[in-house]
C-alpha cells in the first residue's frame, strides 16, 4: 500500500506562495461521520488551524487568510451560530499568547458590527497586541461575505466622493477589508466541495487553487504540504503565453 503514495518532495522556498488562503470546510461531516454534534467539529477544526499555523511558519507562507464564518453562515441554527462564536471567542483567550509569542500578528476582515460587543472587543484586543509582529499575518474572515466587502468598497469610495476618472482597479483593491494585503497565490478548499461560497470573490482572479478531498479537520501539516508541492509544479501565466515567460 505505502508504496503507491507518492512521497513528499522537499519543497523549495522560491516556490512556496506568500499567501494561502484557506476556506475550512467540511467540519459538521467530520464530526458527523463519528455520530459527534456538529459543534464537536467545529472545536477539533479550530485545534487544527493551530497545526496549520505553526506549518505556515515553517513552511515559510507569509499570509494566511482562512474563513471561518461567512456573512450566510448566520442563516444556520442559533445553537450552531452561538456555538461558533463562543468557539472563537475561548480560542482567542487560549491561544493568543501562544501566537504573538511565535510572531503572529493577528487581523480581521468582515464586518466587526453584528457581533456580540464582548467577541468584538477580544478581536480588536488581539490585533491591537499583535500589530506589530511580522513572521506571519493570520487574517481571519470571520462575518466576511465577499460581495459584502464589495459593497463596503463602494460605500467608501461614494462617500469619500471620489470622482468617476479616479476610480480604478488600485482605488478599488485599497477600499476592500483586504488593504495591503497581496491577494492569495493558493487558495486551498477541503472536503471535496468545488466552490468560492463567497470567499475573496476579488482577490482571488489569479489565484491556484487546491482541493483536498479531506475534511479540515483531518487537513494536516503533510496534506498541507502536498498542497504545497502541487502549487511549486504549476505555471502561472497572468494571461500570457508559456513562451513569453520562459523568454
Ligand atoms: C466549515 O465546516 C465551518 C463553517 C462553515 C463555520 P461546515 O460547518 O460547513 O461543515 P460541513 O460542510 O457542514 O461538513
Ligand atoms: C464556507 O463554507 C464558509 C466557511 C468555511 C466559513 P460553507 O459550508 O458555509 O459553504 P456552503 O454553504 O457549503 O457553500
Ligand atoms: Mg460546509
């Protein structure tokens, strides 16, 4: 059996992305699968995402953005809804000395407003001690819808009364929630679920993506790494001929 998994390859650094993003999906059947409540999953995927962490350092990735509660993610059961914040809210109290000590500065992105003022709070806490580190940014989209962040772009650019010759793809990129942060090289999807479901819907336009037909909780640091090395094979074109970047 061994013998037909294909053996991790070292990666090499020029080739790893400085930005992954991750959309964490697949916990309630995980949990599921094992006659477990969905909340069970939700708590074994959160203790995963300190594995990932720590593999984003060692590995070397700059930037990772993971979705953890979209802006349709409220339509779910309240005790499901509850649950995911007070999960968020015990994790951050846990593992935030932990983070800032491995030089983790910790962002948000998503709409602050609509959560419980105690979670919110906890959340500007930690961007605020960690502002300063820079071994890896952690950007947790937590009530992030990506048309929602469009929309907030167009607020802020209508009521900062830009005019129409002003309006460009820059002015754009620097009005999302996303300001400064370069868009995801890799963007990793788990559970054998093909879809953005509203994540980084511009950001993402010359993004790879990866799916790994494994639930996030089971998204270990050597699922991560062959995610990794499928990404070194690939050629990014940006819209040109293979020929003009091998020139
Ligand atoms: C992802 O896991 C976490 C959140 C969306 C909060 P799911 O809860 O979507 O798990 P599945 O997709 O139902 O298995
Ligand atoms: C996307 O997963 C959102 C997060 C992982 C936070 P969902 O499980 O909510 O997506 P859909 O509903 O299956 O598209
Ligand atoms: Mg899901």
């Amino acid at each position: 059996m061994a013998a037909t998994l294909a053996p991790l390859e070292p990666l090499n650094p020029a080739r790893i992305p400085r930005h992954v993003a991750m959309i964490m999906d697949g916990n309630g059947r995980w949990a599921k699968q094992q006659g477990k409540p969905r909340l069970f999953g939700h708590q074994a995927g959160t203790e995963n995402l300190r594995e990932i962490i720590k593999a984003c350092v060692e590995f070397g990735v700059r930037y990772l953005t993971v979705y953890a509660f979209s802006t349709e993610n409220w339509n779910r059961p309240d005790d499901e809804v509850k649950g995911l914040m007070r999960i968020l809210a015990d994790a951050l109290e846990r593992e935030l000395p932990e983070l800032h000590r491995q030089g983790v500065r910790l962002r948000h992105i998503g709409r602050l407003e609509r959560l419980n003022p105690v979670l919110m709070e906890k959340i500007r806490q930690a961007m605020e001690l960690t502002r300063d580190n820079d071994r890896l940014d952690v950007i947790i989209a937590w009530n992030y819808g990506g048309r929602d962040e469009i929309v907030a772009a167009i607020e802020k650019i209508v009521s900062q009364g830009y005019p129409v010759e002003q309006v460009n793809e820059k002015l754009v990129a620097d009005s999302l929630f996303t300001a400064g942060i370069p868009d995801p090289d890799l963007v990793v999807r788990t559970s054998g679920e093909y879809r953005t479901s509203n994540f980084l819907l511009w950001q993402t336009a010359y993004s790879e993506w990866y799916f790994p037909p494994v639930y996030w909780p089971d998204f270990n640091r050597v699922e991560f790494h062959k995610g990794l090395q499928d990404y070194a094979r690939r050629e990014r074109r940006f819209g040109k001929t293979s020929e003009q970047l091998a020139g």
